[in-house]
C-alpha cells in the first residue's frame, strides 16, 4: 500500500469521527438550547409585572373629600350627607290599592350583620346617562382591603326609586345606597372604581353634616 492510500484513508477517518462528533455535539446542544429558551419564555409569561389589576381598590383609591363635600367621581358630582347603621331598614317592595307603600323592616341575610345607610346627592355633570347605583361605589374598611357591594335592598328603600332608572344629563337625586357589613365594622370609605371613576374615595369617618 502506498503512503498516499495510507494518507487518504487516515483522512477518511478523520473525517468520519469529525461528522460523528459533530452530529453527537448536535444532539446534546439543540435539545438543551430549546429547553433553556423555553425556561426563559415559561418564566417570562409566569411572572407578571406589578400593575394595578393586582391591587385592591382600597389600594388604589385617592381619598377626595368626606362626608358634607362634592366630590366629583367621573362624570358625577356626588355629596355624602348622612351614615346611619342599624340592625334593620325599612324597605318596601308592594304597595296597597290605594297606592301606598306596604313598609316592612328588612333584616341582613347573614346572622350577625349589620346594614350601613349613607344619604348622598348626585348629580350628572355628564352629557350621557348614569348609573349611579348598581356597581357605582364599593364600601370598604380602611384597615383592609375587603369590599361590600351596595345591597340589593336598595332599590327597596322608599323614595329611591331612582335606582331603577339612569339619571339623565344635568339632573341632580337624593339617594340612598345601603350595605350589609358584619357587626364590628365601624366606618370605612366609598371607593369608586372602574375605568372612567379611576378609584376615587369618599371618606365617611370625616365631619357630618
């Protein structure tokens, strides 16, 4: 055999190791740069950047007056006058022929709770209708971040018929929104949320009028 065929065949070899080392290499380090990335991506996606959908209300609300100031609560203006809490309200949901109210005092649907009562005005400064009861303000105690929603009892209270109509552009209602709170619950804050209200706070521990 000739030193050149001796030659060729070393380098055929040397060729053959070279592409099986390569494709082994291959094996090895494409699966583990799939699976570093997909780490990387699963980790981005697991690990949301703090924003104010992981916030509460009470967290994020700006405290803009107390009880006896207008507050202006996006295309509302809204004055608190008056809280009251009390282990009944009276409610009326019928009325007589002659078209009375048949009155009767209502209890909260929880044993042990209790009903807070705020009188406000409002008025719509806005030039579309507004809802300014169902969802409008959340009650919420200032040492936590636990919201009551206004009670259904609401639409029952005499004289506040106007919870089951929008108020229309520049009208200004008397209203009274009512919730149910457990026994030990003091006072607390009116906590408008949502994208047009942009969670503003009536303080209700403040000065009554």
């Amino acid at each position: 055999m000739t030193s050149q065929n001796v030659q060729r065949r070393f380098a055929a070899w040397e060729l053959l190791l070279i592409g099986a080392a390569t494709f082994l290499a291959g094996l090895v380090v494409v699966p583990l740069f799939f699976s570093v990335n997909t780490l990387i991506f699963n980790n981005a996606n697991s690990a949301p950047a703090p924003n104010d959908d992981h916030m509460s209300q009470r967290e994020r609300a700006v405290i803009l007056g107390n009880i006896g100031d207008a507050v202006s609560v996006g295309e509302a203006l809204v004055t608190v006058h008056k809280v009251e809490m009390s282990d009944t309200i009276d409610v009326s949901d019928e009325r007589t022929n002659d078209g009375d109210p048949i009155m009767e005092a209502a209890q909260p649907d929880r044993d042990g709770d209790k009903f807070v009562r705020v009188e406000a005005t409002v008025r719509n400064v806005g030039k579309q209708k507004l809802d300014y009861c169902q969802g409008f303000f959340d009650l919420v105690p200032p040492e936590n971040t636990i919201d009551y929603e206004l009670s259904d009892y609401t639409r029952n209270i005499l004289n506040n018929g106007g919870c089951l109509n929008d108020l229309g552009p520049r009208l200004e209602r008397q209203v009274t929104w009512i919730y149910e709170v457990p026994k030990d619950f003091e006072s607390g804050l009116l906590v408008a949320g949502g994208p047009d209200r942009d969670s503003v706070a009536i303080d209700l521990r403040g000065r009554e009028t």
